[in-house]
C-alpha cells in the first residue's frame, strides 16, 4: 500500500501523526528572559532555541491562539539573588504574518514586580510597537503548585468559557485555511491526499517511521 492510497481528513491525520496545527506557522513570538512559557494552544510549548541561547522563541500558526505564560523576574544585589514567581496568565490573541515581543513593565525590585499579579499590565507588540488586542486571565489551581499541567488545565480552562478561552470551531480554524491555501499541488488528485503529503513532510523522523509501521500492520 502506497501513501497515496491512504485518504485521510486532515483533523483525524493530525491525530495520527501526532502533530499540532501549529506547523502552519505564520506568527513568531520572542520571549525574553523573564517570561516563562507554560503551553501554547493547550499543548507543551516548542521553544526555538535551547537553554544557551540568547533569544527563544515560538512560532504559532496565524489566526486565533492561546497561550499560558509566567513573569518570573530575577532580582540581584549584592550577592543574594531573588526570583520573583508570578501567577500563571492563559491569553488569547488573533494575529497573522507577524513578528511579536512581549512588553513587560521593568520593576527596580522583587517587592514592587510582585504587583504584577494585581496589575498584570503587559503587552505583545510587533516591530512598529503596535500592540495586538488579548483578552487574559489568571489560570489558578488550587492546592499544592507543583507538578502541573498547563496542558490539561489549558484545556479545562477553555471548557468552561472563561474570557480567554478557545472553543473547538476556533481550534480547528487553522485546517480549514489550510484546505483553502493557494498552495494546493495540481500533482494531487483529492485535498487529502494533498494534506497527507503535506503533513507527513512536517513530521520528524520517529513519528514518520510509526506512521509507516502503523500502514504496514493495516495492510
């Protein structure tokens, strides 16, 4: 059985490769230092760039996204350091073809960056400083803070519609652009087997060779 007999919707082939719509990335955010990233649309964030790199960033694909972050200073005098661990922040934002920085508020001290948490005023902006529109909440879990899984709180979050929650028709706005890109191939006979293609060349290494060996034991 060749890949080109394989037909799939792209929704269920995104299931099998075990891949995010994220790949369709048209929106890059720079993090800085002081930002922790928790979850990107309900999944663990792909950070580019490692822990010896000066800038990090994550690509997200255009249109609606969500994310979960933490301001978390570091403060030093003398030689005592101080880290300031603020409440986690969950954020929706719509963007498309854009570069975005975070603009965060310089605090002189550990004291004054906690009011952070009662006046979390912070912003994503693009080159020309403008800033896009966010609608942001706190994602608090009650008890014992460590351990946790922004993933799945992402996700409770948005089930229960807080302000910057994301619904499913949202979640699934970055297929159905894709479907519709000008990018579709003449080489391919149906949309899935194009998205099949597609989709498979955006997959690593391990998850092609599970996507094969899942084929060969179907046969």
């Amino acid at each position: 059985m060749s890949l080109k007999n394989v037909i799939l919707k792209p929704v269920a082939l995104c299931a099998l490769l075990g891949l995010s719509t994220s790949v369709f990335a048209d929106v890059t955010i720079t993090l800085p230092s002081n930002v922790d990233l928790l979850a990107a649309n309900s999944e663990t964030p792909k950070i580019n760039g490692n822990v010896f790199s000066n800038t990090k960033s994550i690509t997200l694909p255009d249109g609606e996204n969500q994310i979960v972050f933490r301001y978390k200073p570091v403060f030093r005098q003398g030689g005592d350091t101080e880290i300031v661990t603020t409440e986690a922040i969950i954020t929706k934002f719509t963007a498309s073809d854009v570069e975005l920085t975070f603009d965060i508020p310089e605090y002189r001290s550990a004291e004054l960056a906690r009011d952070f948490d009662k006046n979390p005023t912070w912003k994503l902006v693009d080159k020309d400083g403008n800033a896009v529109d966010v609608k942001q909440d706190k994602l608090t879990n009650p008890g014992f803070q460590i351990g946790r899984n922004y993933d799945q709180e992402s996700v409770a979050y948005n089930k229960k519609g807080g302000i910057a929650a994301i619904t499913a028709t949202g979640a699934l706005a970055v297929t159905e652009a894709a479907i519709q890109s000008p990018a579709a191939n003449s080489q391919y006979k149906t949309t899935e087997e194009q998205m099949l293609h597609y989709w498979y060349e955006k997959a690593d290494k391990e998850t092609k060779q599970r996507f094969l060996q899942s084929i060969i034991q179907a046969k």
